[in-house]
C-alpha cells in the first residue's frame, strides 16, 4: 500500500505541476464580455434611480454587490463546464488553481468593505477606487496562468482604481466611476482571450 501511495503522490504532483505550466483557458470570451456589459447597465441604473448614493450608501453597495455576485455565479458556471470540456482530465487541478489566485483578493475587498462601511464611515467614497485596485491584484495574480496581453487589464485596474481615490470625495461614487473601469476592463479581457483562443485554433 505504501509504494501505491507514493504512486498516486507522484501522480498527482506531476499533474499539479503540469497544471501550473498550462494555460488557463477556462475564461469565456462571452461571458466577460457580458459581465462588462452588467456594468454599464448597472451603472446606468444607479444614474437614473439613485442620485445621491453618498447619503443612500446602502443602495449603492446594493446594486454594486449584486452584478458582483451575479458575474461571479455567471463566469464560475461557465469556468466549469469550458474547463471540463478543454482540460479534460486536468480540470479540476486548473479549476482550483484559477480559484487559488484570485480567492485572496476577494477575500480582501469583502474584509474591507465591511470595516469601512461599519466602522468608517466617513471614508466610503473610496470603495469604488479599493475594489478597481484590488481586483487589480487579482488579475496580476492570475496573469501567469493567463495569455501575457492579460496584465494589461491588470494595469488598467490599478489606474482606474487610482484615479477614483484621486478624486476625494464623493464623486467617485459617481455610477460611472464603476460603470466606466468595470465594463471597459471586461470587455478588453474578453477581446484578449477571444485573440488568444482564435491564435490557438489557427495553430492547431
């Protein structure tokens, strides 16, 4: 029984290490495309019915955190099903790695939120900003795994995120602050991996 333990050990580490070296392409083009285009329509929401969100903070978390979850239960669902049909016997090592590189960072802006909501009140105009550059994070994390034009998006987060802090004050609670980042960010991550998977299929 040992020598079959060592066996399954070995094999699965050469599958971990296999995984680590393969490119992730669980990511549908699609879906993120779609995800981009939540953003806009949520932000166009928040414009047409929720026209002092400093004072309404509530609302604004409410409609923001709901296209969160809905993109995440979208683009998890998604991740399954590609992931099973392009890395076959791998994927579930590649679902969980994917998972692993982002994890911490989501973990990081619920922590966040939460602590300036209930406790900092004052300083709740910076989430939007926290959040871009956070998911910034998260992105560079998954860069190694993901077509190199991929950091791009990571840039653009760090700086989108950047310039909403800048602002100071309340104005970056403006719809568009998230609409804007969110939607263009997406939508170019998309693109990428749509280039990316057509590059593919020609070499194949």
């Amino acid at each position: 029984m040992s020598d079959l333990n060592k066996a399954l050990d070995d094999i699965s580490s050469i599958r971990r290490q296999v995984a680590r070296s393969t490119e992730f392409r669980g990511y549908g083009p699609a879906t993120l495309a779609a995800t981009g285009a939540m953003a806009v329509l949520a932000a166009a929401a928040q414009r047409l019915w929720l026209s002092d969100p400093a004072n309404h903070i509530s609302s604004y978390l409410g409609i923001w955190i709901a296209i969160a979850v809905l993109s995440a239960a979208l683009i998890s669902a998604q991740m399954l099903t590609r992931s099973r049909r392009i890395h076959s016997g791998m994927a579930d090592e590649m679902i969980r790695m994917a998972v692993e590189q982002f994890l911490p960072s989501v973990g990081a802006g619920i922590l966040i939120t939460i602590v300036l909501v209930r406790y900092v009140p004052a300083t709740q105009w910076m989430l939007p900003g926290i959040w871009q550059i956070i998911f910034s994070l998260g992105v560079f994390s998954s860069c190694r795994f993901l077509p190199r034009p991929v950091t791009a998006v990571g840039v653009w987060y760090m700086l989108t995120g950047t310039i909403c802090i800048a602002l100071g004050d309340s104005r970056a609670l403006s719809p568009w602050a998230m609409g804007i980042p969110y939607g263009l960010g997406q939508m170019l991550v998309a693109g990428i991996l749509f280039i990316s998977n057509r590059e593919d299929a020609n070499e194949g």
